[in-house]
C-alpha cells in the first residue's frame, strides 16, 4: 500500500511534558482521513511537524514517500490550512492569493478558478476584512491549493462554522478528494468526519487509540460516539 504519510515512533516534547508519544501513523494515498481527538490529543503539533514547522524529538517518518527530515523536498506538493487562515486583512482575497502564488514561484493564472470552486468567484475582489469566519476558511483552502498538491492538509476547518457552513465546508473537501488529492482533516469531533471520511486515526494524550477504515469503527455497532469516548476513558480507568 502506497502511503502519502507515515510515520514510525513520532514524538514531541515541550519541557517535561510529552506531546505527541512515540506516535505511529499510516496514511493511505487518495484517501480522506480524519485525523480526531479531543482539544489537546496533540493533532495540531503533529500536523506542524508534518509540515517542517516543529522539528520532532524522535521518530521517523515520511510524506509523499520522501523523509520527514527533508522539508523542503515534499512540501511544493502539500497544501496545508493550520489553525486558522492568515491574510493581510486590508487587501482583496484575490490579492491575497496573488501575493501568496508570487512568494511560492506559482503562476497565478489559476486563481479566479480556486475562488469558484471555494463558493468565492464573487467575492474576490472584495477586501478580506470584510469576509465572514466561514469565506476566510473558503479562502484559506483556495490557498492551499494553489500549487496543485497532492496531499492537502486541513486543520479544524469547521471550527466556529454554522450547519449551514459546515455542509459547505464538507462539499469542498469531497471535490479536493474527487481530484485524485489526499486529503487529511483534523478535527476534535467525531461526527464531523466520519461522514466524509473513509479512513480515521484517533489520537489521545499524543497516542495513537485507532487507525483504519472508517467504515471498521461503524462496524462495531452500539453508540459510536460512546465508544470513541470510551478510548480516552479506558487507559484511565
């Protein structure tokens, strides 16, 4: 099986405090992966490793088959949205995006195409600080892909949304998906991946508590959202 991410005994350490611990994980390429765990399960810290941000403690790893200690080499094919999109608020979305394409050598001929497919072909002009929680999360994933990434990487890209917006923002990543991309959605909620995803990794105390198919944890029967809390109870107990 061919992954876009795997890693082998990641961890991260802040001071005495172990973050993400000794973490394995296998992402299959051409899936969407949730990525799920509660509000401090160390999601966010091991994306940024993913993305050369934090350097790792310890562990192995690689993404788009090329090794994790090597940056620069993977991530001209990754797409990335952590912890909430920044744009220079005074300037239009369109230039933002042009801003953006120019710092990464991307041509920016694409852009009026990435604003459409987000829901913002008629907003593009207008400036960012008047976009509502749920454009500037449209905007943020235009961004990520503008370099025509394999792996797209979306950390809580429903946090603060509406139904309404959260319905959207699931339609998007299904076209990311429908592109042939590997798409890895974080999330601290169960119910807002399993629906679009087809391979889950949950993730506790910086431990990994399951991976695989999606469809194996519905299998299980019984109450799903009981049983996904039940695997940050057990080790407790």
């Amino acid at each position: 099986m061919t992954h876009a991410i795997s890693t082998r005994g990641l961890t991260k350490r802040y001071g005495t405090r172990t973050v993400v611990d000794a973490l394995d994980l296998d992402v299959p390429a051409g899936v969407v992966a949730g990525f799920v765990g509660p509000n401090g399960a160390g999601k966010t810290t091991t994306l940024r490793m993913l993305l050369g941000l934090v350097r790792p403690d310890g562990g192995t790893g690689s993404v788009n088959g090329l090794p994790l200690n090597q940056p620069a080499a993977y991530l001209p094919r990754v797409g990335a949205l952590i912890e909430g999109p920044a744009f220079y608020p005074g300037l239009s979305g369109e230039r933002n995006l042009a801003v953006q394409a120019a710092l990464g050598g991307i041509d920016p001929a694409g852009i009026p195409a990435l604003l459409d497919r987000v829901g913002l072909a008629g907003r593009g002009r207008d400036a960012v600080q008047r976009y509502s929680l749920g454009m500037k999360q449209r905007l943020g994933i235009a961004a990520a892909l503008l370099g025509d990434p394999a792996l797209v990487v979306l950390d809580e890209p429903t946090n603060g949304l509406d139904p309404a917006g959260i319905r959207e923002m699931r339609g998007i990543v299904r076209s990311i998906h429908q592109d042939g991309r590997t798409v890895l959605v974080s999330s601290h909620l169960l119910t807002e991946v399993e629906q679009v995803c087809d391979w889950l990794i949950v993730i506790g105390d910086g431990r990994r508590r399951y991976q695989g198919p999606t469809r194996d944890l519905l299998a299980g029967g019984g109450d799903l959202e009981e049983r996904y809390l039940a695997m940050f109870t057990e080790e407790r107990s």
